[in-house]
C-alpha cells in the first residue's frame, strides 16, 4: 500500500486543525502555488484570457515601446525581462516587434510553473528561467513587463469590526474555509481618514507585490533601464474587499475548493508608486491601458492589419474595442512605467 499526497484542501485543513486560523496572504499564498504548478489557465479551454492571448497588437505595441524607450537611452546592451509571461505569447510578439526596430535582446523569465516554462520554451527559445531576481545577469540595463503579474501575488486583507480593525484570517470547518477576524490588533497601522470604517469594511494590502517592487527597483537603479506594469486595481489607499476567484471564464468563491481557481486582487498603484519612488525610480502614470494603447497607436495598428487583411477587419476591431474600450479592459487596466534615474521619459505618458 503506497502513502499518497493528500490534496492541498486536506493539507491546508489539517494545518488549520493544529495551529488555528491562518492569515489570507498564506492561503492565497498555497491556494495560487497549486493552481499554476498544475495547469495552463489561459485561454477558451482555460480559467482566463489576457491582453497578449486576445491580440498579437498588444504585444507588438509594447516591444515598440520598449525599443523606443532604448533607441533614446542610447541603445545600451539590455536584457528583456518579463514576470510571469503566461504562454510566452506576450514575449514572442514584443520580441518580433522589438527585432524589427533594431533590439534583439537576451530574455529572462520570472517563472515558477513547469508547465507554463514548457509552453514559453516554445514561442520563445533560448529563454532563460529563475525563480527571482537572482540569477538575471547585473550587466547592462533591464527592460522589464509585468502583465497581469502583481494581482496574483498574496494580499493580506484588514477588517473593521466593532472593537477596531483587525486581520482577515482563514478558518476551516472539515475542509470548508471560511474568512474570519483575528484577535490582534491593527489599529494602528491604520490611515487615520479609514479608521472610522464601518464594521465590516475591508483594507488590503500586498506585502508580497511592496517586496518585489523592491526587488526589481535595487536592480534597476543599480544598472539602468525601465518596467512597464499594468494591471487593474486603483489608487489607494481604500475601503474594499477586491479578492476574487475566476474559474472556466466565470467568478467563483475563493475560498471554495482551494488550488482549482485563479485568486487575485486588485492592485494598489498607489502603494507601488510610493515605494518605487523611495528606491529612487522615476515614476510614469498610471494611465489607462486605453489610453495607452491608443498613444502607442493601436488604432492605426488594426488600420494596418485590417488593410493587410481584410477578411479580418472585424475580428481585428472587435480585438481592439476588448484591450482599449472603457466597457471592457480600456478603463479597468492601468499602466506604470518605472525608469532608472537619466533615463528618458517613456510614451505614452508625457
């Protein structure tokens, strides 16, 4: 008779069962480890689309970007760099684009799932991939994309009850997760305009995304070059409770059936920006991804390709509408450029 490894609910219940509740940063923490060492989550047979699987624009669209921002810096000897690239469809456009315009760099992934390394190995070969920051080479400047990277990573949630704010813990009855409020505590961190909440109002913060803003700040202030974020989320701080889980393109409940579901969280741009600033980067927006889009010229983009082909100027301009449009991705999405300090100011946001 063999042992088996009992499924992440078991295991997470089990730990609940001994120790008591444990923070929502930790569930969330194990609950997105699962989900994305196990499957490819993207696409019509997947949990979601992102911006790179519904247009090749928006890939081309940044590489030009980026070889922009690095024909005006001098064209330096850089690195590409993307956080969590997905399928590797966002790279392979941005690198065709970026081929054209001059810039072939080397390219570092920041990639945890075997599964989506094997998907990346395939669009881009030659790639290499780390854990972290450490490993990518510290000469020459980096030019580094965030798509739909920081809203993944593990937020800790704050609650206001009658007796003060306090942290949103997990709980577990069988394997049933439930939220509940801790005993500590959080009064005092705080903003003084949020602590009259009503009960019941939720805080979050991303001590995860702080750290790795922080990360990748250290080594662009140290060799030089620029990030592009975008995301959605907010400016905050603010009242809200943004966690949610997405499962075969609907909503779901995140604390349903742990590691089967995509969780995240709206970003606080606001939050990145101040802490971007302290590690002595320039900081570009946030702008919507609309209004980006639309700067960097998608408009003339799908002229282009419609032109090219026109059997596809529908499906192009509906494409489109879905990246730029205020009902659809345009307004929710926002976008960040970081840059080392002498670099120059990015398009898209003067």
């Amino acid at each position: 008779m063999t042992n088996s490894e009992p499924l992440l609910p078991e295991r997470l219940a089990r730990a609940i069962t001994m120790a008591g509740p444990i923070p929502l940063s930790q569930f969330m923490g194990a609950a997105n480890a699962h989900y994305y060492a196990t499957r490819d989550p993207l696409g019509a047979r997947g949990d979601f689309t992102t911006a790179p699987e519904i247009s090749q624009m928006f890939g081309e669209l940044i590489g030009l970007w980026l070889a922009d921002l690095w024909d005006r810096a001098g064209r330096p000897v850089a690195r590409y760099v993307e956080l969590g690239p997905g399928r590797g469809t966002l790279a392979a456009d941005a690198l065709r684009a970026m081929a054209k315009a001059g810039l072939e760099p080397p390219v570092d992934f920041i990639e945890t799932s075997p599964t989506l390394r094997a998907a990346q190995a395939e669009r881009v070969p030659g790639a290499e991939w780390h854990l972290g920051f450490t490993g990518i080479s510290e000469d020459g400047p980096l030019l580094i994309v965030a798509n739909e990277f920081f809203d993944a990573l593990p937020i800790r949630q704050l609650v206001a009850t009658e007796d003060g704010w306090h942290e949103r813990l997990v709980a577990c009855q069988d394997t049933l997760f439930l939220p509940v409020a801790g005993d500590r505590s959080f009064d005092m961190i705080i903003p003084p305009d949020l602590r009259g909440a009503a009960p019941g109002s939720i805080l979050e913060t991303s001590p995860a995304g702080v750290a790795v803003l922080r990360g990748l700040a250290a080594r662009l202030t140290a060799q030089g070059g620029a990030a592009l974020i975008i995301d959605y989320g907010y400016e905050g701080p603010a009242i809200g409770d943004t966690l949610q889980a997405v499962r075969g393109h609907a909503y779901a409940n995140p604390f349903e059936e742990p590691g089967e579901a995509d969780l995240t969280a709206h970003v606080d741009f606001a939050t990145l920006k101040e802490a971007a600033e302290a590690e002595g980067l320039v900081v570009h927006g946030p702008v919507t991804q609309g209004a980006f889009l639309k700067a960097l010229g998608i408009e003339a983009r799908t002229e282009a390709l419609a032109g090219a082909s026109p059997d596809r100027a529908e499906s192009l301009a509906i494409d489109r509408d879905r990246l730029i449009g205020d009902e659809a991705m345009g307004e929710l999405f926002k976008v960040v450029a970081l840059t080392a300090p002498g670099w120059p100011i990015p398009e898209g946001f003067e």
